[in-house]
C-alpha cells in the first residue's frame, strides 16, 4: 500500500483496520544473485538500491536480530556533511543530496529535519581550521558558513560564551545538516526494499561461508545453508567476527559509544550543537528528550555498554558548554559497537577472496552515510567497480599508504 | 570497570590509558632483507591488521595516574571481565 494522506484518511474511518505489516517476514529460499549480510541501514539501503537503481531483485538480506535491533537503532540521529578530506566530502555530500529526497523517494516519513549543525570554534586556531573545512566543504558542493561571536550568540544565547577556559569565539555551520528518526530510516528501505522483491530475513545469524574452489558461493546460517552469486557484508560493529568465518583479518577494531537522552523539555534546541574544545554534541528530539553523546570509550569491546569514566567526561563537556542542563536528569543512555578503523574513515571494496564484497569500518559516522553507503556498495556489486564517490574507500589503502585520516592521529583506532 | 594494577592493586581505569593489542609483535627489520616486500607486508600487517576477538582480549593499559607502569591484561571483550594482569617488563602470560 502507498502512503498518503488518503490512506490515512481512509483508515481513519474504518478504525485503523487495513493497514498491513510493512514489509514481508520472509523465509530463507535456497539462493539468491546477492545475499547482504547485515540488516542495518547500510545493508537494506544497499539492497534497496541493488533493486531500484541496478535492477537485481534476486536479493535477500540477512540480518541475526531483529530490523532496528542494531546499531540502527542506537545512533545519535545527525545527518551532516561537514568533512574536510577530498576522500570523504563529496561522499557525505552525496549522502546528504540523498537524505534531502529520501522521504519521497521510499514513500516513508523518516523526520529528515535539516535544522542545521554548529561547531562551535574556542581559538584563533581552530577558527582558521574550521574556515579551511568550511572551504572545503563548499568546493565539494556543499554549504557552509563561519560564524562569529556575535552570530553564534543570536542564535543559542544560553550557551557558555565566555567560559574561562574555552571562551567561545563562533562556529562553523551547515543550513542543510540536521537530523532524521534513525529507525524510521531502517523501516522506510526495508519496506521499499521489500516492495521491489527484495527478501529481508530476520533472526537468521551468518555461522560460515560457503566455498567452492577459492571462491564464496554462499553462507552457512542458523536458518540453513543459502547460496549467493555474491556475498556482501554490511555488519558494522561485528566486521572482524565475520570476517574472520572467511579468513581476513581486517584493519579494524570494535569499540563502544555511548549515547544518552534526557528526560522531555519543551523546545529549547533547534538545531545540532558540537563543543569544540572536548567531545560533545547535542540536538533535541521531536519528542523533547535532549540527545547527546561524546567520546568512545576507548578499549575494545563488544558488550553494548560502556564505563562511567566517559560518562563523566560526557558530562563535563556539556556542563562546560551549556551550564543550564545541569539541573535535568538523564532518561536512558546505551551502548552501541563501532568498527572503529585504522585511520577513521570506512571500506567499501571488494574483499580479497572472490565472491565477497566488504562495507565495514564506519566508525561512530555511519548513521549519517546510509543513503550513500547503500547507493555506492550497490553500486560496486552490481558493476565490479568502485563508485566514484567512494573510490577512496579501499581495503588495500593501509598498504599503498593512501590513507584518509581526518583526524591525524595515525593507526590508533581509539583516538579517532 | 577496575583494572587489577600489579604493582598498585585494583583501581579504577579512569587512571589508565589503553594502548590496544598486547600480542603483537613488531617485525624485525633485521631477520628480512630491507627491499624485500615480505618485510613491507609484515609490517602493514603489524600496524593495520588486528584480531579483534569477541572473547579474551590481551592488551596493553598504562597506570598513567598510578605507577607509571604498563600493565598487560586480560580482558573479556563481551563482558569487560578481567582475568589478570601482569606488568609489561614481566615475560609469560597475563592470565
């Protein structure tokens, strides 16, 4: 059924009766052109464009959980394409040209609500970088502008300006960044995805590969064994434990973030504001909740829960940035699983054993990517070639030496 | 999460920095001829490529705020259960 105000008019009337599950949960067939493993957004994008854009419909997507159980399900919601390096922006750039007709394009209202994000600049220096990114960002196609003192303060007026220690100077901001509601985004290509005949098979975990000569023919799952032209893994957070069933070791280790929402306000946020002078960011949910986050915390881990340490540290960033939260309570905070790679940037590439296509390494930045990551994976498998926005995104990178560290710090994937 | 100093007893890991991966071992320029690429590979592999288990984790923390010393440990990646601690200038294993 399509969407519309009708329908909704129609069900209005006859007491919400005819509405239908919005995608199939369908059964295992025994095999397929591509099987996705990972149903997170990455890999129902991917496998919604596979079918849209490229034409295979002979596609299912295996996911071990439940739609949304995931990482999908545990982000922060920031939809952005504020990036400096030439590898990256016009990536993000084109994810957020996808985000900006993403609503109509899967007949789902995903809340995209480009109400803009800040970084705010505490320094001299940090101004001049962040004039550097702001040019960067608009030599990619994107928008940008550097605020002052002064602008920054019309429009946030209860932040900490003068701080004693990070007095804050302006800010760069992105009109067009913002926000969308990350399970709807799930929900809306799972259901097109699953219009254009596209399987999406839940509680279905990935136990081995199938190998015929050199070659993966298929996956070993807890739901039996399926065959696939290709195979292709989406599963963030869980690469290295899948990748290692077909005998890579990836440049990549697993960390948890943590995220928190506060009690519900009225409106006092209106857009995404980030501290510059420690890791903080904030925006406030639709339903009033204050949604923020920070660093990771900075070990290995796969147990989808953090230590107090960064709560703490969490804490401080927005005590010292907007004093007035101190006084609200906090309403849940969790824990999600990064792939946090080598130099902070994600893969999307063929893997090195033929048969098998790897999107991996999205950091605490995949939210934001889905509409991109699912075009350029799909993309890449349907055509054995790189997509031109994302053709930096190689495995053999840390090899060549054509790393793409926004950051600068090197092969320390907690300090990215 | 308490880390179990060997030198300063358990404390909280607020007062460490973590360094990743203790079971790495550095190539040695050495053993392989410098312009051959085995040594190139070995030492993408040392720098790029890790095991990430789900499981038991050997990985360096440094007492920053306590000893100063590093301190090898065993750790549950699913849990964050530690299951010992040695100090790095030790040989043997951790556990």
């Amino acid at each position: 059924m399509r969407y519309s105000f009708l329908s909704i008019l129609a069900n209005g009337l006859n007491g919400q009766s005819d509405w239908k599950p919005a995608w199939r949960d369908a059964a295992p067939k025994p095999s397929y052109d591509v099987v996705i493993v990972g149903g997170g957004g990455h890999g129902l994008a991917t496998a919604y464009y596979l079918a849209k854009v490229h034409g295979i419909h002979n596609v299912a997507v295996i996911e071990k959980g439940y739609i949304g159980s995931g990482n999908a399900g545990r982000n922060t919601t920031i939809i952005r394409s504020n990036y400096l390096l030439p590898g990256n922006e016009p990536f993000y750039e084109w994810s957020m040209k996808l985000w900006e007709g993403l609503e109509q394009e899967l007949n789902y209202n995903a809340m995209v609500s480009q109400r803009g994000i800040l970084n705010l600049y505490h320094s001299d220096a940090q101004r001049d970088a962040y004039a550097r990114r702001g040019n960067a960002m608009r030599l990619a196609g994107a928008d940008s502008e550097l605020l002052d003192k002064r602008q920054v303060r019309a429009m946030y007026p209860f932040l900490d300006f003068d701080n004693a220690r990070f007095p804050i100077q302006g800010g760069l901001l992105q009109h067009r960044a913002g926000t969308a509601r990350h399970d709807a985004v799930v929900w809306g290509y799972a259901r097109a995805a699953d219009t254009l005949g596209v399987d999406i098979v839940q509680n279905c975990e990935v136990t081995g590969f199938l190998r015929e000569g050199g070659n993966i023919v298929g996956v070993e799952t807890t739901r039996g064994a399926i065959r696939a032209g290709k195979v292709a893994l989406a599963v963030a957070g869980s690469s290295s434990r899948v990748a290692e069933k077909a005998g890579l070791r990836l440049p990549i280790e697993s960390h948890v973030l943590q995220a928190f929402v506060s009690e519900g306000l009225k409106p006092v946020i209106d857009g995404v504001i980030t501290f510059g002078a420690g890791h903080f960011y904030i925006s406030q949910s639709d339903k009033g909740g204050l949604v923020f986050g920070g660093d990771i915390d900075g070990y290995n881990s796969y147990a989808q829960r953090g230590n107090l340490p960064v709560i703490e540290d969490v804490a401080e960033g927005g005590m010292a940035l907007m004093p007035r939260i101190g006084r609200l309570r906090l309403l849940r905070m969790w824990g999600g699983i990064m792939d946090m790679s080598m130099d902070g940037s994600p893969i999307i590439d063929r893997a090195p054993v033929p048969g098998l296509y790897l999107n991996a390494g999205w950091c605490y930045g995949g939210f934001k990517a889905t509409p991109a990551s699912g075009w350029c994976f799909a993309h890449l498998i349907a055509r054995d070639e790189p997509h031109a926005v994302a053709g930096a995104y190689r495995l053999d990178r840390f090899r060549s030496g054509h790393l793409i560290d926004e950051k600068g710090v090197g092969a320390q994937p907690n300090l990215h | 999460m308490r880390i179990p100093c060997p030198y300063c007893g358990e404390r909280d890991a607020h007062e460490f920095s973590y360094l990743g991966d203790a079971t790495l071992v550095r190539p040695d320029p050495a053993a392989v001829d410098a312009q051959d690429s085995a040594l190139a590979d070995r030492f993408h592999d040392y720098v790029y490529l890790r095991d990430n288990p789900a499981g038991a984790h050997r990985e360096w923390w440094y007492h920053a705020n306590g000893c100063r010393q590093w301190v090898r440990v065993t750790r549950d990646t699913r849990n964050h259960a530690i299951a010992g601690a040695s100090l790095a200038r030790e040989p043997g294993d951790a556990a």
